[in-house]
C-alpha cells in the first residue's frame, strides 16, 4: 500500500486566521476560516532553462536532480527514473506577466464509517494586474469556503493606495499596506506538487490561452505519492488512484491544472475534535486566462470610497474626531493623529460619545465605550517624539 502524507480535512485552520479576523476591518464580523493555500514553487527571478526536456520547453530547476547512475544502465528502477527527474523551476505568474485572471478550487468529499459524507471545498476567482502604483501592481479576488451548510466569502479588491476588503456581506475600506496578505491570488490555490507533474507522461506541445504550453498528465499513485509526500501536512492517507493533469507555459508557469484523487486510510476531523477514518475524494482545478489582457481593475462599485471611516455603531464617516486630526483605516483599525495632549483627547473622547450615549471608561490611556451591546476600544498614547497624541480605535463584536 503506497502511504503518504495527505490533507487533513480539518483544512480550514490550517491557513492563518490572521488575516481573516483583521479582514472584519472594524465590522465587528465573525473571524472567516479559510482553507490551505500552499504557495506554489517559485524561483527567485524568472526561471532560467537549466538542461530542458526534449520537445518541452520548460525550464527545469538542476538543484533538484539526482545521480541516476552510469548512462545506460539496465537495472535502474522505474522509480530510481521518476525520483531523479528534474522538477520544473515554475514561477508565480505575476513574475511573468503584466496581468492574468484566475479561476480555481479545491473540494474534498469524506466518506465516513457511518456512511455519511462530508464536503468542504473553496474556491477562488481573482484579477492581477501590474501598474505604475505605489505597490506595483492592483489586484481583485474573491474566495467562498463551503463546508457543510456553512457558506463563508471574502472579497479583496487592492487599487492603488487603497484597499475594500468585504466579509460576510460587509464592506470595509483601509488604507493598503504591503503587508496585506494575499494580494497576489494565484497564492491562495496554487498547489506546490504541480512542479513534479513532469514525472508523469509528456503529452506533447499545443496552445492554451493563447500562449504555448507542455501538457503532462501523471496517473501513477506511486510517483505521486512520492511527490506530495514531503509538502502536504498531516494526516497518513494512501493514494489509491490520481489523475494529474498540468498545462505549463514554455515561458515557465502554470497556465491550467486538473486533479483528481482517490485516498483510503485518510483521517476527518469533525467540528468537535474527533479523528475518523475516511476514504476521500480530492479533486482541484486551476486556470489562468486573459494573459497581459486585463486593463485595468476597478474599486467594487457597491463599496464605501477609499479612506471611508467606519467604526461600529457609527454611520460611515460620522465617527468624532478632534479639531485637525487626521484618521487612516486600517486593517483591524482606525487610526487617529491629532496635535493635542493625550490627557486633552481622551477627555474629548469622553464627553463626545457620552454626549452621543455611549458609556465611556477607563484610564491611562485605554478605554471602551459601549452602547446597546456595541463595544469599541480606544487606545490613547503619545505621538513621536512625545508630539501630539494617536488614538487607536478597534471595534469589539456586538455583546463583547
């Protein structure tokens, strides 16, 4: 029985939380729980042909190779063959391209010992696009996580110096940082094992979405366990069938995978903790199209305007601030400059939202106001160089 590292179907912990409960960008939403998104192999710079297969195209990564022996050798193994071939030097289609669209998801069904079938799945659409911007590049995807009856969607559009992040329904806007996450969507589904679909059969050269491609297809469970086994996390499960099938630029990137899997012997972690065997069926796909032909991505047009200051309980831009201060959103917060004293602004603060009926406490510079089961959080410190004073507002999920 071919063993191997499998997911683990309690995928969606496995990418950080982080980013999910800062995306409620003081919404005061629930935190969103997003599926694994194992960045695809990339290169540093774009990848350079080092000893390329024969008709492929493709560059290869020569670190990779192993020694297969003297040439000629008869009693090499089959798998001696498949180890030894170079995985392909793939890079990010962003390192390649001035713009691309994305379509992708992954779905795991479960079947338990009791017969009862469990689905989780994701999926992903997205647009890039290089400018001349402050960050490089604008971007726009949307990811929905289906598991069960539970249905959870986040929306992230990154123009310019701004970004709308919308979860569950509700829109935000901040000001963009680098440290958005995400901004590039082709890391959200791009699987790290398509390197080695060159192990497989090359199927020969033909067009896909207008560029030339190499398409392989990999259908031999052992190479594929051999494959994944050190890249996906967790849980043993073995790989009974699989059909691998890869589409890649001569100029070194995706352009389209299709997967399909079959494991025994996985396990399924349900919502209380509890490991049960499964046998699972996998199956992922991935598709770039548009290629250099997106022009421009547009802020969505149901969202707030850039640098819109939402805080909960507040209408949009109604939040009190002093008299020349200036408020930049954030991801997770608000943040607040002003010219005055910490000690003159928090006693702005609190008499401004106690005249607006908010209950306002606390001391040495940190405080919460609260207001029919509303709660905000205020933090009140020093500027620079003990110039002036920033005030940091978070909001708090309704009841807290």
């Amino acid at each position: 029985m071919l063993r191997v590292h499998m997911l683990n179907t309690n995928w969606k912990s496995i990418v950080s939380v982080c980013l999910l409960l800062s995306a409620s960008v003081l919404t005061g939403c629930d935190s969103f729980s997003a599926p694994p998104a194992p960045a695809q192999t990339q290169s540093a710079d774009a990848p350079a042909a080092v000893e390329p297969q024969a008709d492929a195209g493709v560059a290869v990564d020569a670190s990779d190779a192993q020694d297969t022996g003297e040439p000629g050798s008869d009693d090499a193994s089959s798998s001696a063959a498949e180890e030894s071939t170079p995985a392909l030097a793939l890079a990010a289609p962003s390192e390649l391209l001035d713009s691309y669209r994305l379509a992708a998801s992954f779905i795991i069904t479960s079947q338990l010992p009791d017969g009862a079938q469990r689905t989780e799945s994701t999926e992903v659409q997205g647009l890039w696009l290089r400018t001349d911007g402050p960050f490089g590049f604008d971007a726009a995807f949307t990811l929905t996580n289906v598991s069960g009856e539970r249905r959870q969607e986040l929306s992230v559009t990154a123009v310019g110096g701004d970004a709308a992040i919308q979860s569950d329904g509700a829109w935000s806007t901040v000001a963009r940082e680098a440290a958005l996450p995400y901004s590039d969507p082709d890391s959200l589904l791009s699987l790290p094992f398509i390197t080695h679909i060159n192990r497989g059969e090359n199927l020969g050269r033909t067009q896909l979405a207008g560029v030339d491609v190499t398409h392989y297809r990999l259908t031999d469970p052992a190479t594929f366990a051999a494959a994944v086994q050190d890249i996906l996390p967790n849980e043993a499960g073995s790989v009974e069938s699989v059909m691998l099938e890869g589409w890649v630029a001569d100029a070194g990137y995706v352009v389209k995978y299709l997967l399909q899997a079959v494991l025994s012997d996985a396990q399924y972690v349900d919502e209380s903790g509890n490991v049960l065997p499964a046998q699972q069926q996998v199956s992922a796909s991935y598709s770039l199209d548009d290629l250099d032909a997106v022009r421009s991505i547009d802020w969505p047009a149901d969202a707030q305007p850039p640098a819109t200051v939402s805080v909960p309980g507040f209408v949009p831009n109604t939040f009190p601030l002093p008299a020349e201060a200036t408020a930049t959103p954030h991801l997770g917060k608000l943040e607040i400059r002003t010219s005055g004293t910490e000690a003159d602004v928090a006693s702005f603060y609190r008499a401004a939202l106690t005249e607006l009926g908010w209950t306002f406490e606390g001391e040495l510079g940190f405080y919460t106001a609260t207001k029919n089961g509303q709660t905000i959080k205020l933090s009140i410190t020093p500027g620079a160089d003990g110039e002036g004073a920033v005030v940091l507002v978070f909001g708090a999920t309704e009841g807290e």
